[in-house]
C-alpha cells in the first residue's frame, strides 16, 4: 500500500529551490545597492575624490614651488639673492642695521 504525500508537503518541496534562488538573488541585490561598493558608497566615493583632487592640487603647487627653488640654488648658476637669504636665515646672521621682513 503506497502512501499518498501530503499535498501540502509535495508544495513545500517543489518551493524550496525557488525561495533559495529568490532569498539569494535578493541578498546580492541589497549587498550591490547597500554594501560598501554599493550604490549608495558612489556618493561618498565622489566626494573623497573631490577632496582629494583638491588636496593634489594643493601638493603640486607646493612642489612646483620647491622646484623653483631647487632651481634657484642648482650649483653651476645660482641665484645670488637666494644664496644669501638661505645663509642668512640658516645662521641667523644680519648686520645691526638691516631690517629682515619675513616673505611668510
């Protein structure tokens, strides 16, 4: 005598992979829409990026000024007036009579 299944469980068994497929596919759609490479991080992501480009700007102007001034003390011709504000501030060397007013 063979045994009929319960309508109920022979349901559940052909839901299951389904429920999986669909509990899965939900779990990659939040982690792509709210994980931390997600949609809502591309906001955060432009404004880090924002703020960096600001901070590179600021370093290569700062650079290119060091340059000049490498320019400026480059041994084979160097800048008189640098030489001597260099030497001058390095040693804190000034007649009595001069006035040192600071650039910066």
């Amino acid at each position: 005598m063979l045994r009929k299944p319960h309508p109920l469980k022979a349901t559940l068994r052909r839901a299951i992979a389904p429920a999986l497929f669909v509990a899965v596919l939900t779990f990659f759609g939040a982690y792509a829409f709210l994980g931390p490479n997600g949609v809502l991080a591309l906001g955060d992501y432009r404004r880090q990026i924002v703020q960096r480009e600001r901070v590179y700007a600021t370093l290569d102007q700062r650079r290119a000024m060091l340059k000049n001034r490498v320019a400026l003390l480059d041994p084979r011709h160097a800048n008189p007036d640098m030489v001597d504000e260099l030497v001058r501030k390095e040693l804190n060397v000034a007649h009595p009579d001069e006035v040192i007013v600071p650039l910066q």
